[in-house]
C-alpha cells in the first residue's frame, strides 16, 4: 500500500502517466498530476480525483515554482516528452535544440527541482522507449534523447542515492497519444504492434502504472532499465 506517500506524475494528464496515477490511487498515495495546460490538468484531476497542477518543463521558472507548491513528496515519475520532428536530415539545429530541451534537459530540470523535497526512501522513473535500441535517420533525435535519457537515469541513481532512479521503456501503448488517427488506422496500428510482441496484445496504460508503481515500491532495485512492452524488445533485438 502507499497510504501516506506522495506520487508526482508529471505529463500525468494522459497516456502512461495517467496509468501511473490511477495505480498510485489505487493504492492510497496522494497524487499531483501535471500538463502544461492548467484546464487539462484540472479536468484530469477532478476525473482521476486527486491534485491537478500546470508545469512547462521548458522553462525553469514553472520548473521550480511547481515544486514549491507540491512541497514533500516520496515519488517522481517522468512521463513528459519533446514534440517536433525528430528526423536527423531534415531537423535543423534551433529545431533539434528544441526538441533535445523538451526530453533531455526538462527532465533534468524536474529532477534537480524535486531532489530536496523528496524523502530519502523515494524514487524516480523516466521514460525511454524502444527507439532507443534503434539507430534510425527518421527518428534520430529520439534515439539519441533516450539514450541520454537512460544515462542520466544511472548518473542520477547515484548522484542521488538513497533517492532511486530507473528507466521504464515502453512500447506501444494504446492511449489518447493515437486519438487522432481515423479508427481504421488506429485498429490496423494495434494489430500490427499486437503481432510484434510474444504476448500476442498491446500493454494497456493501467497494466504499464501498476508496474511503474510496483517499481517505486521495491526498494533494492536502482539505476535499471527495464522494457515494459510485452515482448516487443525481442523482435528489436533479432
């Protein structure tokens, strides 16, 4: 149970972070969700019932005062991202800055905010992906995002400790990231991201926040990086 501990879910309005919010709650923790947008994190909260806040991890004002507001807490998840292209080619540099700024440095901006407020026995969790085994031109800057987003993860672990930190690398999730696709496109994307797994199904955003929250609970387990996607890192790696 987590009755009495604080988890912060920042991007936790949708997607992965709205399944760690709804395992955190399902447990008793008390929980912030974050968007950038303060009626999006305010509709989010009152559905989900807990805390709602905005946050723009882009700038280190909002950073900071976001977490003076929230105040003590136990643990930090990570789920917010970059937008923007992120092919190598075709990226120019101001662009690629932008997107590097949203993935890589706003996280690091989160977690040099949170790090004095959070109890010792706390921990955090960022995000990654599959594309970060994968050395793509298409999708150039998300690789090399997550593969610095997977060692700042262990610089961190230890930089921080006792606070933990561990990387999550999801694959497809079928959330409200996907709602803008026609249904028929977004049907034919689930069963061809079905196929690519040894479960034979997608990992829905529920099943990925039970996990992530059974992480923050295991108190021996740091500096990690674990695939959550049923099985899809294994026709990666072939």
């Amino acid at each position: 149970m987590m009755n009495g501990k604080t988890v912060v879910c920042i991007g936790g309005s949708g997607g992965m972070g709205r399944g760690v919010a709804q395992a955190a709650l399902e447990l008793g923790a008390d929980v912030v969700v974050t968007s950038r947008s303060k009626a999006k994190a305010d509709e989010a909260a009152e559905e989900l019932g807990c805390k709602g806040e905005p946050i723009d991890i882009y700038d280190e004002t909002s950073v900071s005062d976001f977490f003076s507001r929230v105040g003590q807490f136990t643990h930090l998840m990570v789920t917010a991202g970059a937008v923007g292209r992120s092919g190598f080619s075709e990226t120019p540099p101001g662009e690629a800055e932008r997107f590097m700024q949203g993935k890589v440095w706003g996280t690091h901006r989160c977690i040099w905010h949170a790090r004095d407020q959070m109890d010792q026995d706390g921990s955090v969790t960022l995000i990654t992906g599959g594309y970060s085994q994968i050395i793509d031109d298409k999708a150039g800057h998300v690789h090399t995002a997550f593969k610095a987003m997977e060692a700042m993860a262990q610089v961190a672990a230890t930089s921080l400790a006792p606070i933990r930190c561990n990387v999550l690398r999801p694959g497809f999730i079928d959330s409200n990231l996907w709602a803008d696709l026609p249904d028929d496109d977004r049907e034919e994307l689930r069963r061809a991201e079905a196929e690519r797994t040894t479960i034979g199904r997608i990992v829905e955003p529920i099943e990925f926040g039970r996990f992530a929250v059974a992480l923050m609970q295991t108190p021996i387990v740091t500096g990690v990086i674990i695939p959550v996607d049923g099985g899809r890192h294994l026709s990666i790696a072939r």
